[in-house]
C-alpha cells in the first residue's frame, strides 16, 4: 500500500495513532511470540470510519510501537462491510484472532446487517482467515436476539475448554452479553446470558472484556446511550465495569452495580492483555462517537489516538488505572517544586506540551485549586478543584481548535466533571500531557479522565492558581521523550 502524507501538527508523540487514516477500537491486545500486539479498527483510506480493517502494531514495552501491515480486510462473503472488534489469543505456537465479520450492503436498512464471528490464524504478521468462518453466526445464537447488532468476541482458555464472550442486543432492545463455549475453535455452543440490564444502562452493549485480577473476576464492556446518572455517563457512551464473579457453567456474572472507568470525554471500547510477568495491562481509543475531531475536519489525513497503557488493579472494591511503569523509562529533565499557592503563580522551566506531571496537593477547607495547561494567547485547558464538593472538574472549552458533539443526547463536550474524596487533606493528581492528548489520574488512579485538545504548538503555558486560602503544592515534572 502506498504511504499517505499527512499533517503533523497536532500528532501525539507517546500516544499510539495509525501511521495515516482512521482508528478506533483497539483489537486483539495479546502477548504473542515475545512481542505485544495491538490491532486495532482502521479506516486506511480516510480520516473517517469507513470499511473496518484491522491495522497491526508490535511492542516490547507497550509504550513504542512499531507499524506492522494490516491484518484483516474485509474481502469475504461474511466480512465484506468490515472486519470489526475482536480478541487475539497464543494457541500452540500461532497467535489466533476472533473478530466480527460485518455485512451490511450500503443500500440495505441497518435492521438487515448480519454480524457474525469468525477467525483468523496468523505467525504474528500475516493472517489467513479459517475456511469454516463464521464461527459464530445464526445457528448459535439466541431467539430472543437480533443478528445485526451481534459482536466484538473476547476469547480466553480455561482448562480444556474455549470460552467467548460476545456482545448482543435483545429483541427488546438492550444490551446483553452472551457466553459460548468451544472444545476446538471451531465448533461453538451457546452457554447462557453473562449480563443483562433491561432499560437502565443503554440499548447496545460492545466490546466485552473479561479477566481476574487480585482475586477478583472483572466484567469491562462499552454500553450505547446510557441514561445519565449525576455525574456519571455524561457521553452518550460510556465503558463501564462490574467487579463480581462469572459462573463459567452457566454463564452468569454477578456483581456490582456498573461503575464508569474513566469520566473524561475521550475514552471508549478498551482492551486489556495479561503481561507475563502477571499484570492487567488496559488500552483504550481515545475518542468518543458522535464528536468533531478537528484532525479530521483540517483535513490532516489522520484521527484517533489510544490511552497509553495502564495497569489495572482492584483494592477494597475499587478498580485503580496507572500509567504502566514502562513509561518511566521516557522521563527526561527531572524538576521538582515546592510552594505555599496562594493566588496564582508560575514556576520556573515549568511548560511545555509533553510531560508527566506529578501534584501533591494539601487542600484547607473551601479552598479552589486551578491548573492551566496548554496556556497560551486565548488559549488554555484547565483543572480545577472544589473542596467544597469535593469536585474535580476538567475544562477544555477554551482548550483549542473547538471540538463539537454532535449527540443529540450529550451536545455539550467541554466541560467533565467527577467526585474526588480528599484523603487526610491531599490530592494527588498525575497528568500525562501530549501535543493533543491528556490523562489525569487521581488519588492513585482511582479517578481518571482521558481527554483530547488540540492547542496551537506555542500555547505551552503551565500555571497554577489558589483561591481561599493556602495550599501546599508539591510538584514533579519530567519532559516524557520517545525517540
Ligand atoms: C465500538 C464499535 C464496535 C465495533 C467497531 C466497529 O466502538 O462500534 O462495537 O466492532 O466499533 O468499528
């Protein structure tokens, strides 16, 4: 395939983006011959969503990526419209995919799409779909759910025995995980309904995940047009997580009421992988459906980023995030700062628009902490902190080339906001800056919001500002550099 030019203006330098065209789902996020793959739904024709391929990148770190060619097109009878989301797995000696194969003929209503899962088998590079695809289809799949909205497999081997999750929509209209079970890839039979919600958490669920951490079995899916609730599921979709335990014989999952895993604006469909050295390793697409994405309105030749990768463990009942230790790898330039805030204030060599930023901050009663970033003529994103309310609010409206919602549900995009706890009078927040990306985890990642902004190259302001009182800010900066 030829290489396209594309427009580097706002590309990320640690975040992970196709070399040119679309991207959103990560796919098939595995361990596989020494090396971390990540596939991920590619447009390579356009800035745009289009005709799901699946792009291919390696690692040894998680953190630089190396561009593979593409694995899957859309090029049989049963994935002709797009090869969309799925898992990857080792299986003696060659490394297996499982995605949905999407037929949806663009003259014919949505309501006549097939959606079925099929396989493919590869040596790490090149990929051969099996010859008894779809794996999964009509037959195996429940009365009472609808074969259109049918996806996103997330395999995984338990004793003998092939599990696949798979995401559906019922007949009435919600979402429902649905579980099968495989003595050889192959031949697939259906076990029963992992979860299912009637009404009050969306009309569509995708991308499924599953594993055990700390003792701990956890459900991650995506769920479409989730009901507001306060602060929770502002986006029209939301990637929520239920920690409980699955019955592998029935199929069921039990477990706690769903809890958003990121309250930012720019966070959807995440996967996880096992490293060998045993931790739970998330990435994410960096984006939301339903939004401008101002790459791709300028004509740059390219959208989509994902998270960076973050470890993923549960203590007392709460899921924590953190950017993978690997990351620290990149720090450069360390700087340290330590300051009485009261109003606002600068520090020395403190800008720029790549760093890891690591606050400690020891907030007095109604104290207001304010963080600008990416501060520039007109311009800047901000961090604010209400103790009051214990809010954590992150503000991009003046962020940058404007992002626009165009949810009907969610129009306004700007402004994310979640409930942070003081613990004994601290917050600490870590935030990872990128020319057009950013993270924010809080009180140890229990709180975290991915964000996308898009400021001029110069507007590399930093400041901080207090208001009501004193407060004791520590802080440490490093310039974070992947060659
Ligand atoms: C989630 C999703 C998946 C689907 C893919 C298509 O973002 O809608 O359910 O497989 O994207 O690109």
């Amino acid at each position: 395939m030829q290489k396209k030019q594309i427009n580097i203006q706002f590309r990320n330098h640690f975040h992970f983006s196709a070399p040119w065209g679309w991207i959103n789902d990560p796919n098939g996020f595995s361990y596989f011959n020494g090396l971390y793959h990540l596939f991920y739904q590619y447009n390579p024709e356009s800035s745009q969503w289009g005709p799901m391929h699946w792009g291919h990148a390696v690692s040894t770190d998680l953190i630089k990526w190396e561009h593979l060619p593409i694995a899957l097109k859309p090029d049989q009878e049963y994935d002709m419209d797009g090869c969309f989301s799925g898992t990857a797995i080792e299986h003696e000696g060659q490394h297996v995919l499982m995605y949905t194969g999407h037929v949806h003929p663009a003259e014919k209503d949505r309501s006549e799409a097939v959606q079925v899962q099929c396989l493919a088998i590869g040596d790490g590079v090149q990929y051969r779909k099996n010859h008894a695809n779809p794996v999964i289809g009509k037959n195996q799949l429940p009365s009472d759910c609808l074969i259109q909205d049918f996806r996103d497999p997330k395999i995984w081997k338990k004793g003998a025995s092939w599990y696949c999750l798979v995401a559906a929509r019922g007949i009435s209209g919600f979402g429902r995980l649905l579980l099968f079970t495989s003595l050889d890839l192959l031949n697939w039979q259906y076990i029963g309904v992992t979860l299912e919600h009637f009404g009050n958490l969306g009309d569509m669920w995708e991308c499924p995940d599953y594993f055990r951490v700390n003792n701990q079995d956890v459900l991650i899916w995506s769920a479409m047009s989730l009901p507001r609730q306060k602060m929770q599921f502002k986006n029209r979709d939301s990637v929520v997580y239920s920690l409980g335990s699955l019955d592998i014989d029935t199929g069921r999952f039990t477990g706690n009421a769903p809890r958003e895993l990121d309250s930012g604006p720019d966070f959807y469909a995440s996967q996880t992988v096992a490293t060998p050295d045993g931790r739970i390793v998330l990435i994410a697409w960096m984006q939301m459906w339903e939004r401008s994405i101002p790459v791709d309105e300028l004509n740059h030749g390219w959208a989509g980023s994902m998270t960076v990768a973050r470890t993923i463990e549960v203590r007392d009942g709460t899921l924590f995030q953190w950017p993978l230790a690997e990351l620290e790898a990149y720090r450069k330039n360390h700087r340290v700062y330590h300051a009485l805030l009261h109003g606002a204030r600068t520090f020395e060599r403190l800008s720029g628009q790549c760093l890891d930023i690591c606050l400690k901050l020891t907030i007095p009663a109604d104290a207001i902490f304010e963080f600008f970033f990416y501060q520039g003529n007109e311009e800047q994103t901000v961090l604010r902190y209400t103790e009051k309310d214990n809010l954590l609010t992150m503000d991009r409206t003046l962020g940058g080339v404007p992002i626009r919602s165009t949810s009907s549900v969610s129009p306004e995009c700007q402004i994310y906001q979640t409930e942070v706890p003081l613990k004994d009078s601290v917050l600490d927040i870590r935030i990872l800056l990128d020319r057009s990306a950013f993270e924010v985890f809080a009180q140890q990642g229990a709180y975290v919001l991915s964000t996308t902004v898009y400021p001029k190259d110069t507007s590399t302001g930093i400041s901080f500002n207090c208001l009501n009182g004193k407060i004791d800010l520590k802080c440490e900066v490093w310039d974070l550099l992947i060659e």
